[in-house]
C-alpha cells in the first residue's frame, strides 16, 4: 500500500500542511522519505509495536520473548492510545486518516483512530484499508478482544474508506462495523 500513500500525498487536494507518521521499522519508510520529504512532513515513530516485539528482542530466549508477546498483547493499545494521544497533541493536528493494510492489521492503526476520536470527537478520523477484512478470531479471547475493539472504533469514526467495493464489502463479517460509513476508492486514481 505504499504506492497508495505516495499517490495519495503527491495529489493531495488542499494546501494542507501534511505530516506522515510511520512505524520506523516500516520497509517502505525509506522510500517515503525519498518519494515525499519535500511535500510532507515524515515523523517515524520508534515506540514499540507488537509486530516488532521479535526484531528487538531477537536475542533473548524463546520463553522471554513469549511471555513478552503475551502481556504485550493484553496492554499494548492502551500504551498505543496513551502514546498516539501524546504524538497528536505535540502536532497540533486538524484531521486525521489512518492508512492500514488490512483491517484489523495493526492494532497501532486501531488505536490511533480510538485515540483520535477521543481527542477530536468533532473532527472524527477516516480510516483506510486496503485488502479484505479479516473475520473475528477463532480463539475465545482474542474475538472477545476484536469485538471490543471494533465496538470502539465503530463509536470514533468517520467511516471506512476501501480500495475496491470487494474489500468495503469485506467489514461486513465484523459485526459491530454494520452501521459504519463504509466508501471506496480505487488504487491509482489522482
């Protein structure tokens, strides 16, 4: 969804002031920096996320990094709130669009719509995907936590913006996402 982010600052409608936060360990951080520094203003952020638990902690044994994953999984979008509503603070921000690959895919994305939409109930945030929604999780506990965190963004929300009708169509397995505004926008459009 690179391509996606390029083409969508590149052709940004407005004289905004654009800033693009991203994971620092995102592959696709470098080309952003080369693609957009001169119209957008990159912050990368270092603070931890779940999908980077094993990279930084490669070198501790198996057993640490488990139970590192667990507590992690059970706190870390309420770190991720706390976090992203310092970083939108700091940026004195007017609106937000949060691009995600999938949904739910990252919970950092999750939380950043949550956070924002705590923050400026007025200005709710868009959030964007690009590939099909994922069902609610097999295993008890883990759909508890989907449903919960669904039922929030379902609350925070502008609505939904896809890549295609298929993948708009796709949130209709979450079913606190019914009543969401759901669009699409096709990849490759100016």
């Amino acid at each position: 969804y690179d391509t996606f982010v390029i083409q969508l600052l590149r052709n940004w409608p407005e004289s905004d002031e654009l800033i693009l936060f991203c994971n620092a360990s995102h592959p696709g951080l470098k080309v952003f920096q080369q693609e957009l520094s001169s119209i957008v203003s990159i912050k990368p952020y270092k603070f931890l996320i779940f999908e980077d638990i094993d990279h930084r902690f490669c070198k501790w044994p198996f057993l640490i990094r488990f139970i590192i994953k667990v507590m992690f999984w059970a706190v870390g979008f309420h770190f991720h709130l706390l976090i992203l509503n310092r970083m939108f603070t700091r940026a004195k921000m007017d609106r937000l669009l949060v691009i995600n690959g999938g949904y739910p895919a990252s919970e950092v994305c999750l939380a950043a719509t949550v956070a924002w939409g705590k923050k400026r109930p007025d200005q709710q945030a868009w959030h964007n995907f690009h590939n099909l929604a994922s069902p609610l999780s097999a295993s008890a506990i883990r759909r508890q936590k989907d449903y919960w965190i669904d039922k929030r963004i379902a609350r925070v929300t502008k609505g939904f913006i896809a890549v295609s009708q298929a993948c708009k169509d796709s949130l209709v397995i979450r079913p606190n996402l019914q009543r969401v505004n759901k669009q699409f926008i096709y990849n490759g459009l100016n």
